[in-house]
C-alpha cells in the first residue's frame, strides 16, 4: 500500500533541501537581479508603448527598451560615479596632506561661534572644539565613500557579471514578465483577486521609491552640481552627490549642502558667485521638489522622509551602491505587506 503522508514528506525535504540550494546558486546575483525586477516594473510603460509602434514584438520592444536604458541611465550613472570617486580621492588626498580643504569650513565654524558667544556663553569654545576635529570627520566620511565606490570600481570582472547578468534578468523580465506573473498566481495558495491586490501593491511601491523619491532626490543632485559648477564651487560632482542625500532629510534637504557652499563662496571674496548660488539654489533647486513630486509620485504610497533616509543609508551599508534603490524599496514593501496582511486578516475574520 502506498503511503502517500510519507512520500508527501519526502517530497518536502527534497524541496527544502533544492531551495536551499537554489538559494546559494543565485546569491551572488541576488542584487543585480532584484535591480533588473525593479527596473522592469519602472520600465514597463515604456516598454509597452514601444511594443505598439512595433506591432506588438516582444523580443524587439524588450531589447529596444534595454538598449534606451542602457544609453539614458545606465552610462551617465557609471560617468557620474567614478567621476565622484576620483573627487572624493583627490579631496581625501589633500586633506591627507595638508588639511587646506577645511580651512574655511573650519573658519565658518569658528567666526559662528565667536558670534553666538555673547548669545550663548561657551560657543566660541565648543566651535573651536569641534573645529579642530571637523578635518577628521570630513576625511572619516570621505574614506567610507571612496572605499565603497573603490570597491564598486576597482573590481571590474565582478562588475562585468553583475551588469550581464542585470542586462540579461531586465530583458527576460521585460518579455515574459507576466509569465512569470501567472505562474506565481498559479502557484500561491491565496485567491486571485489577493494575488492581483499583491502584485498592484508592489509595483505601487516600486514606482513611488523610483519615481516619487530617488529621481527627485537625483534631480535636485545633479542641480546642485550644475550650480557649484557655474558658480566655482570645487569638487561639484562629488557635493552634488551629497546634496542627493541630503534632499532626503526631512526640513532641511539640500540646505545642509547649499548652506555651506554660500558661506565658502562668501568667505572667499566671491560675493556675487554666492549671491547668484542662492539664486539658483532657492529657485532651480529648491521648488523642484514641489513641481515634479506630485507628478512622479502619483498616488503611489508615500513614506516619511526620514524613513527613505534611514532606508537609503541603510540599504547602501547593506546591499552595497545597489542599496540606495534596495532599501527604500524593502521598507516600501514591509509596509504594502503589512497591509495587505491585515487587509486579508480582515477578510478571513470577516471583518468589514
């Protein structure tokens, strides 16, 4: 007589045991292939509309959409981080050698404190304090990026490979996305209507952190950058950089970065180049969030600033580069599960 409990439980340990491995084969590919995931689902309305004006081809709508993204972000993005990389190694360099890239962040700290003073006793000595440590902390944060990026950069066969494989994973996705789409509602064990409640949530999510935060965050960098050029700020690209971060702090965004540019430019004796930076700063930089958020975002899910922030510092320690799209969007999606499951709690309980 055949048991069928035990072949079941056979079969289980046999599964387990080939996710297991499954798991370990795909690791080493689990960022670049969770990229390709979320760059099909950015992708897919210009992915559909060039399958129209094709007649509807699948393979040549995906490759002619992979060859866009290739030409449009894919290369700038590789310019703009080892142009950052050799910034942040020649400024680590010189203050290595001298300090002399802090001696007016270190003026602008004490002339402050000398200020407040009269204000608030014991200012002067807490800047001069501070200031005489502000070098290693500017070089502290310098060596965490160089070694991040030099990491990134430097291992150029690894690099090679992750890129293949994201070509290749963002192509197949692209054209048989939805294939894979109905095998996994095929094979989940909820109703169909909770997979679709699935599935619209995590494309909702995947659009809000890509398109309502990370490429406003990206604008307002790449801005910042074209300022501290026109304006004869050094090393644009490399506080450009920074000021994409910065943008996500909640209240303050990139003021953390424009600030002190405007009081270097000023200590410098160039008050018409600070003068025009404010300029640029309050309405090329500033009001860009207020005029393409609400257009990117959509009525995506919104999360609070200081979550994308943690989240994209977090996911960068974490996931590497890659971290700055991984992290926000895993947050994203804990919070879409979380809701999902309770929308589903509801339903089983009968809850309405």
């Amino acid at each position: 007589m055949i048991n069928r409990k035990l072949q079941l439980q056979f079969l289980l340990v046999l599964l387990v045991g080939t996710l297991i491995l499954s798991f370990f084969i795909f690791k080493p590919f689990l960022a670049p292939l969770a990229l390709a995931t979320v760059f099909s689902v950015v992708l897919q309305p210009l992915y559909r509309f060039i399958s129209r004006r094709l007649g509807n081809k699948p393979s040549i709508a995906s490759f002619v959409t992979v060859a866009l993204s290739i030409l449009c972000i894919f290369i700038p993005a590789a310019f703009l981080g080892t142009q950052v990389f050799h910034e942040a190694r020649n400024l680590y360099g010189s203050l290595a050698e001298n300090g002399g890239g802090t001696n007016a962040l270190v003026a602008i700290i004490q002339h402050t404190g000398y200020s407040l003073d009269s204000y608030f006793p014991g200012a002067e000595a807490a800047s001069v304090t501070f200031s005489s440590n502000v070098d290693e902390y500017v070089k502290q944060g310098l060596s965490w990026l160089v070694n991040n990026l030099g990491t990134a950069l430097s291992s150029a066969s690894a690099l090679v490979i992750d890129l293949s494989v994201f070509i290749i994973a963002l192509y197949y996705l692209l054209k048989d996305g939805y294939k894979l789409k109905k095998a996994i509602v095929v094979l989940s064990p909820l109703e169909d209507t909770a997979d679709e409640r699935v599935f619209s949530k995590l494309q909702i999510a995947v659009n809000s952190v890509i398109r309502g935060n990370l490429i406003i965050a990206l604008i307002q960098g790449c801005l910042t950058a074209i300022g501290f050029t026109i304006f004869g700020v050094p090393n644009a690209f490399l506080w450009g950089t920074v000021a994409s971060i910065a943008s996500l702090v909640p209240g303050m965004g990139t003021i953390l970065v424009l600030g002190p540019a405007v009081l270097y430019l000023f200590l410098s004796d160039h008050t018409i180049a600070a003068i025009g930076l404010i300029i640029w700063g309050t309405f090329a930089v500033g009001l860009i969030d207020n005029l393409l958020g609400p257009k990117l975002m959509g009525k995506g899910m919104e999360l609070h600033p200081l979550y994308i922030l943690l989240s994209v510092l977090g996911g960068i320690a974490f996931f590497g580069p890659a971290g700055i799209f991984l992290g926000p969007l895993v947050l994203n999606l804990l919070f879409a599960f979380i809701e999902i499951y309770t929308f589903l709690t509801h339903q089983i309980m009968g809850v309405k």
